[in-house]
C-alpha cells in the first residue's frame, strides 16, 4: 500500500504546489517534503529514500525545467535518510515537535542545494533568508497541522456520533 | 516473519548508493566552459565516430555524383587539352627548327659577314645516290633566283654546284659525286699551296689526284678550291687530307675527309655561278665579288 500511498502524497503535492503557483503564492510550503517525511515516520529510512527520490525529481521538473535534474531528488533523499534516522532514535509525537523538525529539515535541504550547485557549477547561491524561513515555517505548520489531524480518531468519533443520533 | 533486507539492515549503503546515482546524474548535466555538459560531451564522443563515418560517406557520394555530372566537360576540356598539347609540340618543333636555322645563319653570316650578291638560301631536302652518281635536291628553283652553274655552299665548306633547274626546285651535284671535280690548292703549315685536282670517289668521299710522290703530303693537310676550273671560286673549303698512299703510279693515292657532310646539312646557300671572266687562282669568293 505504501507506493499508492506515496503516489497519491506526490500527486497531491504536484497539484497543490502548481495551485500555489496559480496563484501567485511567492513562497508556498514544501508539499514534497510532507510525503517523505510521512514515508519516514517509525525510522523507516529505505521507504523514506524510495519516496524521496520521485518526490525530487518531481519537484525538479516542477520548479526548475532545463536544469539540473536531480538536485532536489539529491536533497530529498538525505533529507529523507535524516528524518528516518531522528524518527528511529526518538519519539517525535507533538505536533509542534513534527513542525519544527520539518521546518528545520526545509532549511537542511537548502543548505545541501546550495552545497550542491556550489559543487557542480562553481556558483555560491545561498537562498534568500526570509523567503526560506517563510517556506520554513508555512512548511513546518502545515505539517503539525497535518500530524495533529492525523492523530484525531476521526472513526471513533464520528461512531458515538452515529450512537448518539440513534439514541 | 521476512528477514530484513541488506537495505533495510544498512540504509547506509542504500543512501550512498542513491546519493551516488544522483551526484553522477547531475554531473553529466553541467555544462562546461565549452557550453556543452559531461553527458553531451561523452554522447558525441561515442557517437562521433558513426557521425564520420555518415559524413565520410555523404561527402564520398557528393564526390561521385560531382565527378558524373563533369565527366562529360572533363572529357570535352581533356580532348581540347590535348589538342592544344599537340598543337603546342608541334610550334615547339618548329621553334627548335627555327631556333637551330637562327644558330646556323648566325655562324654562317658572322664567317662571312657580307656574303654576295645573289646569295640564296635554301633547304636541302633530299639526298639521292644512284652507283657512283650522288646528287640532292634544293628547295629552292629558277624562280628563287638560282641558276645553273651556282655554287653550294654550307656551313662547313663547299657541298657542290646546281645542275639542274625546275621552277621551284633544283638538282645539284655533290663532290661526291663520281663525276664531280673541283681544282683545290693541297696546303700544309709551313709550306705553300700545291694545286691539285679533287674528284668524287662515287662512295660518298673525296679524293686527291695528281699529286706526284716528290711533293710532300701528310694527313691533315687542308684542301681549299683554288678557283682556277671556271666552276667554284677559290678559297672554300673542300677537305682536309685523311690518308696518303703510294700506289703503282707516280701519284699519291689521297683520300679526303670532306669538309661539308650533306648528310648532316639541312641548309645551304646557293652562290651566283662563276663567270669565267672573274676566275683568278686563289682568290676567294668575298675577294672576287
């Protein structure tokens, strides 16, 4: 189930990021990110890897056409192997918790895509700060908003609602 | 349960594998200074030689379908050419031709600087031996100015005398000629002229008679017409002594190397005849005129 899971996460962050491009959103959230790091949740590093890599390649074909393809897919990947890594040492519960950690993990991202040009082309192009911390942070939000929903026991609740309606 | 795969056991080494596979990927799409990235760069090395090999081959049948459509302009171009060569040979001969009568004319006239009044050059053109009879044919006849009686002459001494005339053409006689005679003076370096008598030996030379063996004669000795026969004025060169001989008579038996070989002359010049008023022993032909 886990590469339908990972096509509908990818198609979902496909439509969403070209939604926000639609309108003109000058720093949207990475959707991409929220699949892998869904993928690595529980310490499984080699799903996380497995998803980060289409989700890279995605992005790169989204947001950079031409260019290198592949950077993202590069940076996913080790961001996925490091969310997988922390997931398998310790407990990460706390919504908040879930979005700083994402939230930190956008800035590792851009840190290794800015190595990584660095490397390839000889250019130094570090990412504007405020535009990156706002990707952080609408980054990180999104996904403690998606974990705290993702912890409520929507089943249960809407049975005692049947059972109360019948009663 | 499954047991947990190498990955799964060390996602380490899947990473790196992963992490491996992209950096190489994006290698190959950076561009170079040249414009080019690594990828492009190894594609058409490989495909490069296959690229020669269509050009070599594209350029091979341009050549060919070249080559067909002009061989019909290089044939026409190559017949002119060579016509052109031929007709080229032919003006080369004839300025040799031009080049040696020049040369021969040249000596000719620097011998005899003011050669006489009523000289004629002429083309010997044919040589003709009948037994002892030996005669040539001038190009040159009656209409040339040449009369009968003129004197021969070429480059190298005296050659004969004209004895038959046409309009465009004349017979002469060679000294050679059995019948033939010339009176010469027989001269040797200390010593003065003896007049003798030359005669054709009908065998293509010359030959000396009556000199009688009380004269000194040696090889060498240089023969010179002595203008006293009424037929060739004195002072040409007939010969020169080639053997002496005693025979059963009171005379020398001499053989001469003639001084004019017709065989080797192709231009001559014909001198107005002698007029038997004019004939004084010795004189040459210059002094005479």
């Amino acid at each position: 189930m886990k590469p339908l899971r990972v096509a509908f996460g990818l198609s979902l962050a496909v439509l969403a990021t070209l939604a926000l491009g639609a309108l003109h959103v000058s720093t949207p959230p990475d959707f991409f990110l929220l699949v892998v790091a869904d993928m690595a949740r529980g310490g499984a590093a080699v799903p996380a890897m497995l998803a980060g890599l289409p989700a890279g390649l995605l992005e790169d074909a989204l947001t950079a056409p031409g260019r290198l393809l592949g950077l993202h897919a590069f940076s996913k990947i080790l961001v996925g192997y490091l969310l997988a890594t922390i997931g398998a040492r310790t407990v990460v519960e706390k919504p908040v918790a879930v979005g700083s950690l994402l939230a930190g993990a956008v800035l590792v991202e851009a840190a290794a895509l800015t190595f990584l040009v660095w490397v390839l082309t000889g250019d130094f192009l570090p990412p504007a700060l405020w535009p990156l911390v706002a990707r952080a942070a609408t980054t990180g939000f999104l996904a403690g908003l998606l974990h705290a929903a993702s912890r409520v026991p929507w089943k249960q609740r809407r049975e005692a609602r049947r059972r109360m309606r019948l009663t | 349960m499954a047991a947990p795969t190498l990955a799964e056991r060390r996602p380490e080494i899947f990473l790196a594998v992963l992490l491996s596979l992209c950096f190489i990927a994006l290698s190959l799409q950076v561009r170079r200074a040249g414009g080019r990235t690594v990828g492009e760069s190894w594609l058409l090395t490989a495909v490069s030689p296959f690229v020669n090999v269509v050009t070599g081959v594209r350029s091979g049948l341009l050549e060919v379908g070249t080559w067909t459509t002009s061989r019909r302009a290089l044939r026409v171009e190559n017949g002119a050419l060579a016509d052109e060569v031929e007709r080229l040979r032919a003006e080369l001969l004839r300025l040799r031709d031009a080049e040696k009568d020049k040369g021969r004319l040249l000596e000719l006239f620097g011998a005899q600087p003011s050669p006489p009044p009523g000289t004629v050059p002429a083309r010997l053109i044919a040589i003709e031996s009948s037994g002892p009879f030996h005669t040539a044919l001038l190009d040159r006849g009656a209409s040339d100015g040449l009369q009968l009686d003129g004197v021969v002459l070429a480059r190298d001494g005296l050659l004969g005398r004209v004895i038959a005339l046409g309009r465009q053409t004349a017979r002469m006689q060679l000294l050679s000629d059995n019948t033939a005679a010339v009176g010469v003076l027989l001269t040797h370096a200390g010593r003065g002229g003896r007049a003798a008598v030359a005669k054709g030996d009908g065998i293509g030379g010359v030959s000396v008679e009556y000199v009688p063996t009380i004269e000194p004669v040696e090889p060498s000795d240089v023969l010179v017409s002595s203008g006293t026969d009424g037929l060739y004025p004195g002072g040409l060169a007939v010969g020169r002594v080639a053997s002496v001989r005693r025979n059963k008579t009171l005379f020398w038996e001499i053989h001469v190397f003639a001084a004019a070989d017709p065989h080797r002359e192709s231009l001559v010049f014909v001198l107005p005849p002698v007029r038997k008023s004019d004939v004084t022993p010795g004189a040459s032909v210059t002094e005479r005129r």
